[in-house]
C-alpha cells in the first residue's frame, strides 16, 4: 500500500522543486489526497490531513514539527527533507517518537564545493580583485603587482569543516595543490583518504594562501574565525566563506579587509550587510548574495533525493541519508 503522503514547503518552492517530471514519480509511490500541499500545520483543513499521513516531505518554508502539530500526527512514520538542513523544523519531539527523519544535504553540497572550487581557483591568481582594480587603473596593468603572488603553482588551501561539503572540496583540490584540514572530530585516515592532511588550526593559518571555510554553524563554531585567526593569516591570504557568515566575527572581517585580507564572501553575518559595510566598497573584497547552493532548477536534485528517500522507506528499505538525534548535534 502507498505511504499517504504530504507535501509541506513554501509554493514558491513547490513549483521550483516538483515539476511535472517529479510529481510523475511522487504518484508512482505515495498516496496524495487533497490537499496534497500545505504551507501551514495549524488550519483545520491542514491538520485534518495532518492526522491522516505517514510521511511529509519538507523543505523551505515548511513550519516547526513541534509537539502540537505531531499530536495531531498520531499515523507520521517519516520526514523526508528536501532541502539541507532540518534544524528549523526538526527537533527532540520528532526524534523521541522515533519518527524516520533524511536529508538531502548531500545533494545541496555538490553546487556549493564547486561553487568554492571556483572561488579557490580566482583566489590563486586574485582574478576578482584584479577585476575591481581594473575599474580603477584601466589602461595601466602596473596594478597586476598589487595583490602578491599570482600563480596557482605551490599554494596551500586550509579547509575548515570536514563536512559533506568540505570532503568534496578536498577531493577537488587534491591533485591541484596542498590541502590543509582543520576539524577536532574527523579520521585523520578519512581526510588522508581524500587528499588532505589533518593538522590543528594554529599550524594551518599561517601557511594558508586560500583559507576556505565549511563548517556548521554551531554554538562552538560562532566566531571560529575571529581577529587573532585573520592575523594570523599570511600577507595576500584569501579567505572564502561558503559556509555561514557568523563563522566569522564580522567586525573584525572588516577591519582585516580594510588592511588588506582578500575575501570572497557568498555568506554574511548579517545577511544582508548593513548598507555602510565597509566590505561593500573594497577591492580586496568579492560578495555575492548567498548562491553558491542549491537555486532554481538545481533543487530539482534535492527533490529526486527525498523522493529516492520515499521510494526507500515504501519499500521497507533503509534511508540514505539519515539524520539522528546525535548527528542533528554536530551537522548545519
């Protein structure tokens, strides 16, 4: 017997994720009834579905699974997420049930590493700043000798966060240059394995040409890079955050930068920077407005993956990308 089945995300995200192709197969599987999306849990027309289903697919805008909404829950079996992180919306109340709850995180970090692979790469050669310069200097090339080293031959890239998105930068990287790992709960065989080497964070700044972050955003990773880190950084160094911006202590992002730290930046805190942010006007400076993830047609992946999760769960087999209690603890 099909799952009976309900979507819960923003319509917005509805008609980006499930196009006609990904409804095909949602039918194939589950059980849909009217209405077969919500972008609330508290009317009484969602929680009469509410009481009646099995599983929920998620994603952006979906409300807090809270205890209130699994009480009117009592058939939920599943939280099948399509977007990245559940933190919004998933808590200790669906683990305690014993609620299945999957990600599709997996699928969000392929854009995002080569998104920073690109970002590692114009780093090398400075080639976003030059750009900025270009605006200044036009006909005089004089300011190619600006910004230090130019090559992308013998660099070294600090990579902190051994996370889904971090491996994969590692293994991109590995036959470009020497990767530096920087996180107190990996393998250092696991990150050996994809290229790089496990080494703490105050022998890797100072050799860092590019230092590229990938870590969640935890209570004991705000700030992780804070005055004494980016001073600690070489001459010309380059930082790139595609991770979250409160990684970085904002003020002294910007004091730094404003002596000169190059910074690619898709993350801010906050996001976004306030309109006198001095990184706005800084050549050194690249920003761009949090697209290194998953945009437009390129959720669809994410949708495929929660679907693959339903089509896993009808056929009582296990998930692909579980999330627990524990790991909700230490992922983004």
């Amino acid at each position: 017997m099909k799952p009976e089945t309900l979507l819960v995300m923003g319509l917005d995200t509805l008609s980006t994720q499930f196009g006609p192709e990904e409804m095909t197969r949602l039918r194939a599987t589950a059980s849909l009834r009217e209405p077969m999306w919500v972008d609330e849990l508290s009317s009484r027309r969602a929680r009469a579905r509410l009481s009646e289903v099995e599983v929920l697919i998620t994603s952006w805008g979906c409300p807090p699974l809270d205890e209130d909404v699994l009480r009117g829950a009592p058939r939920l079996r599943a939280v099948l997420h399509a977007a990245g992180t559940v933190r919004g919306h998933v808590g200790d109340a669906v683990f305690d049930r014993g609620i299945r709850v999957t990600t599709a995180a997996d699928a969000n970090a392929e854009p995002v590493a080569r998104f920073a692979l690109a970002a590692i790469l114009w780093a090398f050669k400075k080639a976003p700043f030059l750009a900025a310069d270009a605006r200044t200097y036009r006909s005089d090339w004089s300011y190619r000798e600006h910004r230090g080293e130019l090559s992308g031959v013998d660099r070294t890239v600090v990579v902190v966060g051994f996370s889904r998105i971090g491996r994969r930068v590692v293994r991109l990287l590995r036959d470009l240059c020497d990767v530096l790992v920087v996180d107190p709960v990996v393998d250092p065989a696991e990150v050996a394995a994809a290229g790089g080497r496990l080494v703490s964070m105050a022998e890797a700044l100072p050799r860092a040409d590019v230092l590229s972050l990938h870590a969640p955003l935890l209570p004991e990773t705000r700030h992780l890079i804070g005055a004494a880190e980016l001073a600690a950084l070489p001459p010309n160094a380059t930082l790139v955050n595609t991770a979250r911006g409160a990684l970085v202590d904002t003020a002294a992002l910007e004091r730094a930068c404003v002596d000169g730290l190059h910074a690619i930046l898709d993350v801010t805190d906050p996001e976004p920077l306030p309109a006198d942010s001095p990184l706005y006007d800084l050549p050194n400076v690249m920003l761009t407005p949090h697209v290194a993830g998953s945009l437009g047609a390129e959720t669809r992946l994410m949708a495929a993956s929660a679907l693959a999760e339903l089509e896993n769960y009808a056929a009582g087999r296990p998930p692909l990308a579980p999330v627990t209690r524990a790991s909700l603890r230490v992922q983004a």
